[in-house]
C-alpha cells in the first residue's frame, strides 16, 4: 500500500447516501493493507459521558456528549485523545492526537478526551475503493477538527476550508431537490 489515509479526515462526498456515513467527517485513526479504522467526527449522542461510561470522569467532563463514532462495535466505547507524549497513544492518528489504551492510569499524560461509542471500519482494499470512487474527500487532520467545539458544522468547515468546488459543495442543501 503506497498512500496510507492514518491522519487524514474523509469528507463524505454529496453522492455518499449510507445513513452511517451522510455528511460525516471521519478522522482516519489506522489504515494499513489489512483495512482501516475511523471515528466520525460530528455525531454526537444525546447520551452524557456521565450516564454511558462515568468510570471515564477522571478523564472527560460528565456532561460531554458520547459521540457515535461509527457503525462497528456501537457497544464499545474508545476515547480519542490529545497526548502530553504521542508514545502513550495505543493508535497515533497524527501529531499527539490518537486513541487511548486500556493501561492502568488512562488520564495519566491526557490534555484533552472524547469519548466514542463504536467505530468506523474497512475491509482489505474496502476504503481505497471508496475514495478511488469519489464517496470520500479527503484532507488533512487538524487538532481543533478532532476536537469540535461545533462538531455539526464539521463537514461544511472542513469543505469550506478545502476551497474550490468543495466550498460549493458545503454550501449545498441537505435535499438538493429543495433548492
């Protein structure tokens, strides 16, 4: 595999249907020959990290949002972090940005968390096939994109951002049909 996605944001395309995957923007946390693993960075839950996993409070503030991360796993729970050392990340995504471990102190070296029920996945081939296809616009990872203050104006921020034809397209309606 040549161009390996691990850091980069996919922009869903204005032809990506998927309900998973309608104007998300995934943040690329690993992508090798044997597939990819993301997290959608603009769904959160109306579900507290105080209500789903509040073991988490020495790391997140309760009252965040738990983000729908992706279809995989819905019940498992990974927290994507902003690291004092990029060492102590089980996955780096980029820079210091990564996910945590299961190791005995979690909020040890942790500047900032959010936490993510479930995850993105691709199969062998799966997710260059997709971007091959256009469903996927990519663009690099920036830390304020993993971290949101506004995580559902994301996908119009990020295209905007990216320029040309892009920034059109962030301006679309959600029903095209309605303009």
């Amino acid at each position: 595999m040549d161009d390996s996605a691990k850091g980069q944001l996919l922009i869903a395309g204005p032809a990506l249907l998927d309900p998973n995957f309608w104007r998300t923007v995934v943040l690329i946390v690993e992508h090798s020959d044997e597939g990819a693993l993301g997290l959608v960075l603009n769904r959160p839950s109306e579900t507290t990290v105080g209500e789903a996993v509040p073991q988490l409070e020495d790391l997140l503030s309760l009252d965040e949002p738990v983000f729908i991360g992706g279809p995989v796993q819905p019940s498992a729970m990974m927290v994507l972090a902003h690291f004092e050392d990029p060492d102590d990340a089980a996955l780096l995504a980029f820079d210091d940005v990564g996910v945590l471990g299961t190791s005995d102190d979690p909020a040890a070296g942790v500047r900032r968390g959010r936490a993510f029920a479930g995850h993105a996945g691709w199969g062998p081939g799966q997710l260059d096939a997709e971007i091959e296809r256009g469903d996927w616009i990519t663009e690099p990872a920036r830390f304020d994109d993993a971290f949101a203050s506004e995580p559902l104006a994301l996908w119009s921020r990020v295209l905007t951002r990216k320029g040309g034809s892009y920034a059109l397209i962030a301006r679309m309606p959600a029903d095209p049909s309605m303009n």
